[in-house]
C-alpha cells in the first residue's frame, strides 16, 4: 500500500506541472534624455585650453575700448604674423559650425582728418586685409568643423595681425579698428 500511494504522489505532482501554466511576464523601462545645444566661442589672450565647464562665467579678451589689445609694434606686427589672442569654439551641433572673421580698419580721426594703419588679420584658414581704410576682403571662413557623431570637436586657432606700414610712420593719434568673428551652427 505504501508503494502504491508513493506511486500515486509521483504521479499527482508530476501532473500538476502539466496544468500549470508557465508564468510569463515582462516589463519595459523607457528612457528618454534631452541634450541641450553646446554653441560657443571665445577670444582669450593667451593659448591656454579653456575649461569648458566655466565657459559661461567667462568674458573674450579685447571686447571693448576699455581692455582693447593696445600690444601692437613693429617688433611683433611689422611685417610678420604677430598673435594677439586666440579663438577657442566648440559645438555639438549635428550639422557641426563654422566661424567666418571680418575686421574694420584701424582709424584715427582728428578734426576732419583720418589716417589709416593697413593690417592683415589671420585665423585659422581666414584672412583679411586692410587698405587706405577700406577691407579688401570682406568676409573670410576661419573653418567649417562637422561634429563626428562620438566626441565634440574643439577649435583653437592664434589670431595673428601684420601691419603693412610701420606704427613710427603713422601720424600721431589714438587708432581703433576691430576684428569680429561670427559663430554660425549648421
């Protein structure tokens, strides 16, 4: 009797397994994130890398009369590519960006008197050119960067200005020009 009720036992707990159901289940775990857009650029006056997480408390060098680059010589510009500052930019932009450079001439005017110092700035793959108060070249790319899709690229070109006549031949008087440059994301 007992091997019969045993047998009897295996037999009900074997079958039980076969009415059972197999328990299924899954669950989903959506994620989503946002990645805000990265566009920035800025002047510095010497080439140390910016720190990227301080960009936004930071101001470009030479970005207004008061702290104007006022370092230009003929033992540094005269003829040659002397660097003034340097431009650092970045963008995660998909379409990448580009920085095109223009500059005005560097004027003094003194009752109705103007004078001119010609210059050439360079950048990167820009150049600009300055003649009797007029730009020859308007508008010249520094460079055009693609974002590769795995890490965003960083541009750090020098900003360089070569004076086409000496500043001790230049009338005498306070000279202002400027070099802009202009960020556009693709």
């Amino acid at each position: 009797m007992k091997k019969t009720i045993a047998i009897l036992l295996v037999l009900v707990i074997g079958m039980v397994g076969v009415w059972a159901e197999a328990a299924t289940d899954s669950k989903v775990l959506n994620l989503s994130t946002t990645i805000t857009a990265i566009n920035q650029m800025i002047v510095t006056a010497d080439d140390t890398d910016v720190v990227w997480a301080d960009f936004g408390t930071l101001t470009s060098a030479y970005n207004t009369t008061g702290t104007a680059y006022t370092g230009l010589s003929d033992e540094e510009n005269y003829n040659q590519d002397g660097i003034i500052a340097y431009i650092q930019a970045r963008s995660n932009n998909r379409g990448g960006f580009k920085i095109d450079m223009t500059a005005s001439p560097l004027t003094s005017t003194v009752g109705s008197d103007t004078e001119y110092i010609d210059f050439v700035a360079k950048c990167g793959a820009a150049q600009v050119t300055t003649l009797d108060g007029v730009v020859t070249v308007d508008t010249a790319t520094i460079a055009t960067i693609t974002y590769d899709g795995s890490e965003m690229e960083i541009l750090k070109e020098a900003i360089t200005v070569n004076l086409t006549e000496e500043l001790a031949q230049a009338a005498d008087g306070t000279y202002t020009g400027s070099i802009t440059f202009s960020y556009t994301a693709s």
